[in-house]
C-alpha cells in the first residue's frame, strides 16, 4: 500500500515537473526578450521587472515588438494615473491647510498630467500605427519612451 501511495506520489509530483517546464521554458525566453529590449533604457532592471509576465499573450505566445511597447505604454499609463489620484489628493490637503508647499505639488502635478496626456497620445498613435498595417515598428524609439514615463510616474 505504502509503495502504490510512494509511486503515485513520484508520478504526481514528475508530473508536474514535465508540466511546468514549457511554462518556465516560455517564461525566460520571455524574460531574455525583455532584457534584450530594455537593455538600453535607464532603469533596465524596472522595467524587466514590470514587463516579464506581461510579454506573453493568454495562448501562450510570445508578444511582437510593437505589442510590447504598447504593454510599455499602457503599464505607464496606469502608473501615471494611480500617481495622477494621489497627487491630487495631497494636494488638495495642501491647499486645504494653506500650506506653503501647495505650489510645489501643483508643479508636479501639472507634470504629471503632462506625462499622462503624453502617454494616452502615444498609445493613440501605436494604435494608429497597429490599425495602418505599419509592420516596420521603430522599437528603439517608443520602447525607450514608455520606459522612461514609467519610471518617472511608477
């Protein structure tokens, strides 16, 4: 009995293993493509971190550039608006209290409006550029963009 337990234990558990390893053979190249893609942005270790689970679609394949950069984009675009709320809600605190630094906030809240309004506008012409058939994507250029919006808002 104990051995009929022990072997469906062996069998469950290799199981698993033989199951897995598509996936984390998936995941790395995944991630390889990241870190190959953001090897030249400034905070390449952000952004492999942000990117890597995302960079695969639902049926397992692998996302092409230009649907990695949109990735970028949208996941700064959700920094930017999540940092967008809680700016405005230290600064409406700040004005509430008359306090001096009121006009600093406001400043890094115009950014930020800014960064989002530049972020939405980019997103808008990679879609353009999607629906046009453009297949030729400048990666080196948007890719570095969205990067660096996430880092400044994230």
């Amino acid at each position: 009995m104990v051995i009929i337990r022990l072997s469906f234990l062996f069998f469950f558990v290799f199981s698993l293993v033989g199951a897995m390893h598509p996936v984390i053979h998936r995941q790395s190249r995944a991630r390889a493509f990241v870190e190959s893609q953001c090897r030249a942005t400034l905070y390449p270790e952000l952004y492999v971190r942000c990117l890597s689970n995302l960079v695969t679609n639902s049926n397992g394949t692998q996302l092409s550039h230009q649907q990695l950069a949109q990735t970028a984009l949208r996941v700064s675009l959700a920094r930017a608006q999540s940092t967008r709320i809680y700016i405005t809600e230290v600064s409406k605190q700040l004005k509430k209290s008359k306090a001096k630094d009121y006009q600093q906030v406001k400043d890094c809240f115009d950014q930020i409006n800014d960064g989002v309004d530049e972020i939405t506008n980019s997103i808008k012409e990679l879609q353009q550029m999607n629906e046009d058939g453009e297949s030729e994507f400048p990666l080196d250029i948007a890719v570095p963009f969205g990067m660096q919006a996430m880092s400044r808002h994230g």
